[in-house]
C-alpha cells in the first residue's frame, strides 16, 4: 500500500503511453510473460515505476547505427 501512498504506481495508460506501444501490445506482452511486472487492484492494473525502468534497462540493446551507411 506505500507504492499507492508515494505515488511509484503508475496506470497501464501510462506504461502503454511510456513504452509507445498500445494497451492491447502491453497485455499481450503479459500474456507472453514478456512484459515489467504488474499489480492488479481490483479491475485496475499499475505497475511500479521502479519495475517499468529495470524491465528497459533489462531489455535494452545496443544499435550499430551508422548515418550513411549502406544496409
């Protein structure tokens, strides 16, 4: 109950909005178990914000990304 308490949760709009995916991409992420770590409270899904940024920093690679460069 502190997450509610000191504002870490945050909505599954927000994650969605966060993360530039759609609602829909998220929870079928969830149902792949490829998603951060969520709380349901009642009807409603958050997520800690603390999760949200481990799930990207675990999921984060790196690009070789050259301008100009011939694919």
């Amino acid at each position: 109950m502190s997450d509610v308490l000191n504002g870490d949760l945050i909505s599954e709009a927000e994650v969605a909005q966060i993360l530039s995916v759609h609602v829909k991409t998220l929870r079928r992420w969830h149902r792949e178990r490829r998603a951060p770590k969520r709380i349901r409270i009642g009807q409603k899904t958050y997520y800690r914000k603390s999760s949200v940024a481990r799930w990207l920093e675990k999921n984060e690679r790196e690009c070789d990304f050259r301008l100009g460069a011939a694919s």
